[in-house]
C-alpha cells in the first residue's frame, strides 16, 4: 500500500511538472507576441513569398541573437529538405533563410 502511494505522488508530481512547463512556455509565447510588431499571418506570407510552392510546417517566435523573429519551417513538394526562413518581428523583413537537410 505504502508503494502505491509512493507511486501515485511521484506520477502526480511529474503530470504537474509538465503542465506547469507547458503554461510556462505558452505565456513565454504570448509575451513574445505582445512585443512583435509584425503580425504571425504577415510574417508568415513574406516567409511563403520566399519558398514558391511552400507549405508551413512548423512557425514560432523566438528571441534569437537578441532579435525577436518569427521562424517558418517550410516544405517544398518533391524534396525532403526544409527551408528555415526567419523573418524580423519588428521590421517584417527575412532575417536569414537555410535550408536543411532530413539528415
């Protein structure tokens, strides 16, 4: 008995850890958002201007060598490479394209 409450506390501990980390970022993102002067949705079709035939796969935004940016990973049909483009959250302008490999 005394092992399953000893169980019991350790999962309830752990599903709290985890929720709290994922409220944490959420607000994380939330407050970058708050910051950006330039709207994910805009961001996102300069991104898209950049990688014709492109479909978004993954976006955030994220604080990166002290700029505040929105990231895009894009897909391209016929290759399996993804094409990071970042585009400046203040200025609206790309920041940096790459593309990277499935490796």
């Amino acid at each position: 008995m005394k092992i399953k409450n000893i169980m019991c506390s350790m999962l309830a501990t752990a599903l709290l850890a985890s929720l709290t980390a994922c409220v944490s970022e959420s607000a994380k993102q939330a407050n970058l958002e708050a910051q950006a002067k330039i709207t994910k949705a805009d961001a996102e079709k300069t991104a898209l201007a950049k990688v014709p035939n492109g479909t978004v796969k993954e976006a955030e935004i994220e604080k990166e060598k002290g700029k505040l940016i929105w990231s895009f990973d894009l897909a391209t049909p016929g290759t399996k490479d993804i094409t990071e483009v970042t585009v400046d959250a203040i200025t609206g302008e790309i920041a940096s394209v790459e593309i990277e490999k499935p490796e």
